[in-house]
C-alpha cells in the first residue's frame, strides 16, 4: 500500500469517526476497520458504485422485463436529482 493509499484511507477513517458518537479513539478504530474492509471489497471486486449498479439493474431490467409475477420493471437515472 503506497503512502497516498494509507492517507485516504486515514482521511477516510477521520470522516467516518466524525460522524460516529463517543470516544473518539474508539470511533477512529472501528472506522479505520471499515475504510480497510471497504478497500478490500473494491480490490476482491465485491463492492460497486453507485453507476455500476444502476447500470447493472438497467440491463437487468432489459433483459428480463417481467418477473414471475408479471410485474414490469424500469430504472430511471436521475441524473440531477438534488440540484
């Protein structure tokens, strides 16, 4: 893990503890665990961001548009939702 690495993830960790209530030292440890399990699950691939998994249910959606039920599903992209 390169020294740039080890900084995002300890400004990741700060950010996280931040918004954690109690100790702070506790706080940071456990959101350090979270930030290293996080980079984890993008290296091993098990994690997406959020475009890739509206693309994921969009192509979902495409090739299957009914389920058992007989319900259709959509997905929209809200691209400026919130602006």
């Amino acid at each position: 893990m390169t020294t740039t690495q080890k900084r995002n993830l300890m400004i990741e960790a700060h950010k996280m503890a931040r918004e954690m209530v109690g100790d702070y030292q506790a706080r940071l440890a456990l959101a350090l665990r979270k930030a290293w399990q996080k980079i984890k699950n993008r290296r091993e691939g098990k994690e997406m961001t959020i475009e890739e998994l509206i693309e994921r249910i969009q192509e979902e959606c495409e090739n299957e548009p009914e389920n058992k039920f007989g319900h259709k599903w959509s997905a929209n992209r809200w691209q400026n939702y919130g602006k």
